[in-house]
C-alpha cells in the first residue's frame, strides 16, 4: 500500500482531537445566565462561585479550598502562601510550561529533577542529590493524573525542611490509597481548563492545609485584601467569576458520568494496543482509583519500526490529532536551557520519554468505533511499513 493509499483508507471524515469538553445543556446555562442578569453580581465570590465552591470541596473531599480563574495564579499564589520567593525549588522538566513558569514569576530558580521511568513523575531517589543550601520546596506534578511517590517525597520533604507543593492540574476526582490525591504535599493546585476532564473554562483551585491558610490564600488572590481598608500581602487577582462558576456547576454534575466514559474508552485503547510491539502503555497502579484524563502511550521506535514522530504525522494525515505532551521537555525552552540542572545528561529519562510520547485522544462522547479505528491506525501503521521490500518506512516524508 502506498502513503497515499494508506491515508485515503484511514483519513477520518472530520478532525479527532486529543480531548473535548462535556458540554452541559445550554437551556440550562440560560437559566443561570438569567439569575445572573438579575443579581447583577459577576464576580468577587458571587453566589454561583460560593456553590460551586462547596460543591468542588464535598466531591473532592478535601475542606480548605479556593477556586481560581486558573491553575497558573492558584500556582503562584500557592508559592506565595508558603513565603517561597527565592531560592530554588526541585521540580520536573516533564510538565506544561506553566509549572516551571510559576517559579521564574516568584524569582525562584527552578532545579531540574529526572523522572521515574514508570510513572513518568519525579523520581523520589533523584531529588536529595539536588538539595542545597537554597533549596525551598519540591514542586512535583501528578503527570496525567498519575500519582507522584507521595510518602517517598514527603519523607525527603520533613528530612530537609522542606515544602511540597503539588501541580494536580491533571489530578481532579484522582483516590490514592483510598484518600483524595489533593490532599498530599502542603498545598495542591487543580487546573479547570477547557481541555480537562473537569472544567470551568478557564479555572483552577488551591487546596489548602488548613483553614487559616485557606484565608490568607482567599486574600491574596484579592490583590489581598482583608477589607475596605485593610492590605494583607502582595495579593494578584486570581478571581473566579460567576460565568465560569455556572459552567462548573454543570459540569461537576456530569463529572462522574465523563470519568465512567473516559474509562470504558481507555479499556476499548488497552486492548486495542496490547499486541502492538513497540507500544507500551502506562500500568494502572491498584491503590489508585484514576481519572482517565489522558491516555499516553510510549513508542520505541526501534521495536515499533517507526519513530513517535512519524506516526504523529500519519495520525494527523488520518484527522487524529493526537499530542505530544509533554515535548519539548521545559528544561529546553532558551528561558531555562542555560540552567545547570537542565543539561540533557542529567534528565536522562525525561529526554527519551519525551521523544516517545504521543497522547492519544480521550473524552467521555467519543465513538468506541473511532477509538478501535485508531488503534487500526496505529497497528497497520506498522505493519505496513514492515511490508517495505527494502526496509525502509513509508511514513519518513509523512507531512502534518
Ligand atoms: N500545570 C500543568 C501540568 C498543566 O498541564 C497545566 C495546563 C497547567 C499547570 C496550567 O493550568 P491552567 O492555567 O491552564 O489552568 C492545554 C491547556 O491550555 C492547558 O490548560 C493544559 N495544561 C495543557 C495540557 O493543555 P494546549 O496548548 O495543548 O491547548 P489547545 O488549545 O491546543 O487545546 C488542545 C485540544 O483541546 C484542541 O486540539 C481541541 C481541544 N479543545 C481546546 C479548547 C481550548 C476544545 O475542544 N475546546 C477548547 O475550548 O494546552
């Protein structure tokens, strides 16, 4: 078969893309777009923003938190709750920009960690070697809702003094050990953007230790205001309002249904893929009840016989836009590459992982058929190019 043969095969009719919001009913939005109206109150802890509030901390079941207008201020505001604004902080170099941004935005020098080969989050006996005189905290990420080495860090954390300061922008409704995974480290912070699996547009939350702290960080993300006349701290404006807080009521009603979807999507995936050689696809761990947020898998081009590139490049030809997250890796950006702790050499794992990484699509409405024709895709991807009589892969020149 030919490339162009191949695509015409498996080219989908209309783009697949790596997630989809839930969309709620809209005469439902309507209504509380109209209680909206007559309240006239839009933002600043409006009615919608203190349900919905409620609503996040009961689900999760975790007491002291505060939404944000999204999971980068919640960030920056969680390292200026703990007084962490100098000084360096450990941190992985396999995540979304917006976790090693926080820390240059607080004057903090992020220090680059390895990742651990099977959860892909840091790696526990990576992280003392790197502790110095000025380090301040750990900023771990739960990747994929996956949870980090939670006891191993927090061990490493009291030993040293340290603060732990989870990024779970990926972790909403994820148990571990029977507990709320937000509810490790210090602090958490949950993004609620529209490509997560639970969302309020644009959004986010704190989740704090206690309810002292669950106050202060309620001023500070009020340019910190305490009342009419009172200044806390360097508050920013990290407000929710009333549009995104109606939006997320909505959708924690459905949140339950998406995570039961999702799972029933990454099964169809699990067991589409499983006798693919080449492609690995990450172990469910038993004490972790997941969220299915993501489905990533790993290719070894070698045992695959095409790279992760190549086959990026035949899924978007075939209208599957799957995605590379998390490539490049942060550490390589020109804001964080000069870093000592970001030289390649010393993030072995994370620089092959993020060379293999492809997110495959995943969200609670798409078709069981579309997903078994993806992972069609992907097996006769290979098996096609093993046909070559000369060795050589038909997908080298494949085109985005
Ligand atoms: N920490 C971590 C570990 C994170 O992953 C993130 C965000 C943060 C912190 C920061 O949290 P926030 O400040 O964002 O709350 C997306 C998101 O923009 C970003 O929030 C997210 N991580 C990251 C993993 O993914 P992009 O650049 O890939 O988004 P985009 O616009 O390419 O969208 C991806 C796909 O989603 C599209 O192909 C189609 C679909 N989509 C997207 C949007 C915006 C929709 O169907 N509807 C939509 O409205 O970053």
């Amino acid at each position: 078969m030919t490339d162009q043969e191949f695509i015409q095969q498996f080219r989908l009719p209309e783009p697949v893309h790596v997630t989809r919001p839930a969309m709620p009913d809209l005469k439902d939005y309507v209504e509380y777009l109209t209680g909206i109206w007559d309240r006239k109150w839009l933002t600043n802890a409006g009615p919608l923003h203190e349900a919905l509030e409620r609503e996040i901390s009961s689900f999760l079941g975790v007491p002291h938190l505060s939404l944000f207008c999204n999971g980068t201020i919640a960030l920056l505001v969680a390292l200026e709750v703990l007084d962490i604004d100098d000084g360096e902080v450990i941190t992985t170099p396999f995540t979304f920009p917006a976790t090693t941004h926080a820390l240059h935005w607080n004057r903090i020098r992020p220090v680059f960690c390895d990742i651990d080969p099977e959860t892909l989050n840091l790696d526990p006996c990576r992280i003392e070697p790197l502790i110095g005189p000025e380090t301040r905290a750990i900023l771990p990420v739960h990747v994929y809702g996956r949870p980090c080495a939670v006891e191993a860090i927090q061990k490493i954390a009291e030993k040293h003094g340290l603060r732990v300061i989870y990024d779970a922008a990926h972790a909403f409704g994820v148990k571990y050990n029977g507990k709320p995974l937000v509810s490790y480290g210090d602090l958490s912070v949950l993004s609620f953007h529209a490509t997560k699996l639970f969302s309020t547009i644009e959004g986010g939350a704190l989740i704090s230790g206690s309810d002292l702290q669950r106050k202060r960080v309620n001023f500070l993300k009020n340019f910190g205001i305490a009342d009419e006349e009172t200044v806390v701290g360097p508050g920013i404006n990290g407000k929710m309002n009333e549009f995104q807080a109606a939006f997320g009521l909505m959708q924690l009603k459905m949140v339950d249904y998406e995570i039961q979807n999702r799972g029933a999507i990454a099964a169809l995936y699990r067991d589409g893929l499983k006798d693919i050689s080449g492609i690995t696809m990450l172990q469910e761990a038993h004490d972790t009840e997941p969220n299915n947020g993501y489905f990533p898998i790993l290719i070894d081009a070698e045992r695959y016989g095409v790279t992760r590139d190549e086959l990026f490049a035949v899924l978007r030809q075939c209208n599957i836009l799957a995605r590379k997250y998390f490539y490049p890796l942060i550490s390589h950006a020109s804001c964080y590459a000069s870093l000592a702790s970001a030289a390649p050499s010393n993030l072995m794992v994370a620089e092959r992982v993020s060379r293999q990484v492809l997110c495959l699509p995943i969200y609670g409405d798409l078709e069981p058929a579309v997903v078994r024709h993806i992972c069609r895709v992907i097996a006769e991807c290979r098996q096609s190019v093993s046909r070559h009589d000369d060795g050589a892969p038909i997908y080298r020149q494949a085109r985005v």
